[in-house]
C-alpha cells in the first residue's frame, strides 16, 4: 500500500466504526454525515482490499483483519494525539473535553460528588462520565481505551500503566439503630454469632473479613450480598443484619439511612485507593489536570469522627 494515499483521517472512521458497529453512530460520534462515513470505509476497503466490517443483525461484525489491525491503528492515533496535545495547553475554564472516569462503587460515593462540583466550578464545559470499574475490569477497559483513568482498589497495574495511591480507607461495622449491637459492644463472638450483609460488585460471598477471620480458625454467616454500598443502606435499616463497609462510605451511608457505625472487632488490612491510568495519556495537559483534580480531592477528604456513643 502506498502509504502517501493513505488520509489519517481514515483511521478515525475506522476506530469509530470498530467502536460503534454502526455507520449511524459513527458519524455522530465523529461529527460526520452517515454518507461521509459510508464513503471513507469505502476508501478504507479499497486501500486494504478487505470487507472490514460486514454488515450483520446485530451491526457491523469486524472482519478478521480488521480485530487485527484495531490495536496497531489505535496506538497510531493514540501517539498523534498525545503529540497534538503537547503543543496544545489546557485551560480549564475554556475547556471542553469530555472524560470517561471508571469508579468503584466506594469511589463514586466518596470522590465522584466532589469531582464534579469541583469541574463545574473550574472546567464547566468540561462533561465527566462516571462507569463502574472493579479489579477485574478496570485494565481491560483502560487497555480498550474506553476510560480515561481508574479509581479503585486494584492490584498492581501492567508496565504500560501508572497507579497513583490516593488514600488509605479502614472497614466499620453497620447495622440498624435498632439492631441489638447497635447498644452493646461488638466483640468478635457477637459480630460472628450476627447474620452478615455482604457489599460484592460480583457476588462474591467473601471479603476482606473473611480472610481476616480465616486465620483467626473462625468464620461469619454471610446470608445476603449486595452490588451496592448505597443499596445495602436500607436492606440494613429495617432488618437484623449487619455489613461491614469503607468508613467514609459508611458514614455518608449511615447518615442517609439512619444506622449506626461500629468498629470491627477484627483487624484487615487498610484497602488502598488508586488511581491508575494508561501511559498513552501521561503528557496530556487536560488528563494531567484531572488526575490532579482527584488526587487533591482525596488528600482534602475530612478526617473521620470517632466512633459514635455506644
């Protein structure tokens, strides 16, 4: 292939095509006309003598060599817009990028409400999209190119991506105002013998606690789980389990939903909050500005109250 009749401009019908399986909802995504998009793939299926994308029920199904030529064409755009941004300064005030920010469940509710009401203060025109992340997917998504960063708890990321630690967050114990312990001490006896509520984005029924209880030889009674922190808050107001959560988020939870916080009476180890994102964004001014944005938010969170009166 002749490399001078090649419009780098093909490229981004091509990753949005690959992203959106639609010509449709390409060309809105690139700002283009439906016939704009038809008549660049046509250019594309010349220029590499292959289909590309075939048209299916389900929308239009890449070919082999077009799953082949994704990532090597990504990290061609990728690279030319890393070196466009470097000439390009960011200011936030006239700004008005868009970013896709992954969060756990724990983040959104701690970090996210800040986030943007910081962005409107500083960036209005800037549109910040939240997608839930957990350990299992946050790399693949970032990898895929669908997240501008990761906030989370998450393991060690691969050498083609940064974590930054944001902070360092302890488990409490939450429960119904009513609920027997909500007046007593939770000793280890009483918070095994208690029926748990387990927070497991993927419906694990073991955490942080069991292992803990592991090797103490002991182990709980995990009898519900749920998604959502947010959503345990009323499974725990009117019932007689008790959930063990990330302080901070157990504070805003309980407050919501008028329960008690308690302290654990067996020790894990601090869940440590990242933020990881791909290299292909580390000199970009606008990703700089928001990964500064969180961490900033992270480090001013209040500090936390001692444990209510029992």
């Amino acid at each position: 292939m002749d490399l001078e009749r090649f419009d780098l401009n093909l490229l981004r019908v091509f990753e949005a095509l690959y992203r959106e399986r639609s010509v449709t909802r390409a060309g809105e995504r690139l700002g283009l006309s439906q016939s704009a998009v038809s008549n660049a793939l046509a250019r594309l299926r010349a220029l590499l003598d292959d289909e590309l994308f075939v048209r299916t029920p389900g929308g239009m199904e890449p070919t082999l060599l077009a799953a082949t030529l994704d990532e090597p064409f990504r990290r061609a755009l990728d690279g030319v817009r890393q070196a466009l941004a470097l000439r390009a300064p960011f200011d936030p005030a006239r700004a008005t990028e868009s970013f896709v920010v992954g969060m756990s469940d724990y983040a959104e509710i701690v970090l996210a409400p800040e986030l943007l009401r910081r962005t409107r203060v500083e960036a209005p025109g800037v549109a910040i999209a939240v997608r839930h992340v957990d350990r299992g997917s946050a790399f693949a998504m970032l990898d895929a190119g669908t997240l501008h960063l990761a906030a989370a708890v998450l393991p060690e990321p691969p050498p083609h991506m940064t974590r930054v630690h944001l902070m360092r967050e302890h488990l409490v114990v939450v429960m119904a105002a009513q609920h027997p312990l909500a007046s007593e001490e939770v000793t280890l006896e009483r918070f095994i013998a208690s029926p748990h509520l387990l927070v497991s984005p993927t419906g694990s029924r073991s955490g942080a606690v069991d292992r803990a209880l592991a090797r103490l030889g002991r182990e709980r009674r995990v009898l519900a789980t749920s998604a959502s922190l947010l959503a345990a808050g009323p499974m725990l107001r009117s019932g007689d389990l008790i959930c063990t959560m990330p302080e901070r988020a157990a504070r805003l939870v309980a407050g919501a939903f008028d329960l008690v916080v308690r302290t654990l009476p067996v020790t894990t180890e601090a869940a440590r909050l990242s933020c990881v994102y791909h290299l292909r964004h580390e000199q970009a001014p606008a990703h700089a500005w928001l990964r500064r944005a969180l961490a900033s938010i992270a480090r001013a969170l209040p500090g936390l109250p001692a444990e209510d009166a029992q």
